[in-house]
C-alpha cells in the first residue's frame, strides 16, 4: 500500500496523546499495537504486513484531532477496524491482479464427474464428521446451516451464546474445518489404497 504523505506533521504526536497521556505508556501501546497489526496483516496473507501497520497508524493520525473530541471506547479497536477495512481494499486489489504463471492448465479436461469419486467423497465426509466430539459436529453444522443474512445473524448469535467474538468463532471454526478436511483426505487416501 502506498503511504500517505498529505498527514500533518503534529498528526502522529496527537495520535500518541490520544492513545495515552503518558508519553512513555503512549509508545508501548503504540509499539503493542502495531506488532498486533502486523500479526493481523500477516494472517491474512498480505504482502506487507509492516507498511499495512503504517498506513493503518498514519490513517489514524489524520484523525487524530476528531478521535481526541468524539472517539469512546477501547483505543486498540479504532486501529483494527482501520486494518480490516485496509485488509478488505488490500483483497480487492490483489483480485484484480491474478497472476497466471503459476497456474496449471489440464490437458484434456474431465467432461464427466466420476459419481463412484462422489459417493467415496460423501461416505468420507459422513464418516468424518461422527469422528469429531459431538460439540464440534454440532458447532460446524449450525455454522454452515443458513445462508446470506440468516448465515450472519447465525454467526453473531453463536458467538454470542459462546461468549466469544465473531474473529474468535471463525478461528475455531477453522480449526475444526482443517481437523475435518484432514481426516476426509485420510479416508480419501485410505480408499484409493485398498483399490
């Protein structure tokens, strides 16, 4: 991303007296927040994760002075909201630049799925899903249940009832898809094997 120059240069030090009076404690939260966001950007694969935390930082100092008059709350989700809007400007630019290099192109392209591939698929999937702890089964299918809008008043009502966040529900959900995939991939691979 690249960095904004048009910022006034007294910004950045409203910005740290923003965050804390104390100019010293105002530095820790800034050094704490911007290793956090580069976490965030690194998460989320993105190319620059240390000049993403920048651009973050140097979008908040220019509103450094309407934050000190009107902003309540907790200072550190001001900067992961920024984040995740430059995360969402950061995916829509790389959408528009797909690189073709590296994609493999068959030679002769399959003009009929195999449905025996399917129902082995399906038989693995059934299978997988009995395997995970019942809490597990159940969150995955409530998570996966509705779709659109209903999927999203779904989501927040779970994290809700579990007493999390919405990026903490979609952190576990993730690990418990890649636990799923990977015993569908075992299976798979356990029945090519007796073939």
């Amino acid at each position: 991303m690249p960095r904004n120059s048009d910022i006034p240069p007294d910004s950045f030090n409203e910005l740290l007296a923003w965050l804390n009076p104390d100019r010293d404690s105002a530095a820790r939260m800034y050094e704490e927040i911007r290793r956090d966001l580069i976490k965030v950007f690194g998460w989320n694969k993105c190319v620059d994760p240390e000049g993403m935390a920048d651009e973050t930082f140097d979008r908040a100092a220019k509103k450094a002075r309407q934050l000190k008059d009107s902003f309540e709350g907790n200072r550190k989700l001001f900067f992961y909201g920024v984040a995740n809007n430059l995360i969402k400007e950061y995916r829509k630019t790389v959408r528009s630049y797909v690189s073709l290099d590296e994609v493999e192109i068959a030679e002769s392209p399959p003009t009929n799925f195999d449905e025996e591939t399917a129902e082995v698929r399906e038989e693995c999937l059934r299978i997988c899903l009995l395997e995970l702890k019942v809490e597990k089964r159940d969150l995955l299918i409530a998570y996966y249940a509705k779709e659109k809008r209903a999927k999203i008043d779904q989501r927040a009502e779970m994290a809700q009832r579990l007493g999390v966040s919405i990026e903490t529900l979609r952190v576990r959900m993730c690990r418990i898809r890649s636990e799923l995939v990977e015993c569908i991939e075992h299976c798979l691979d356990g029945r090519a094997m007796e073939k």
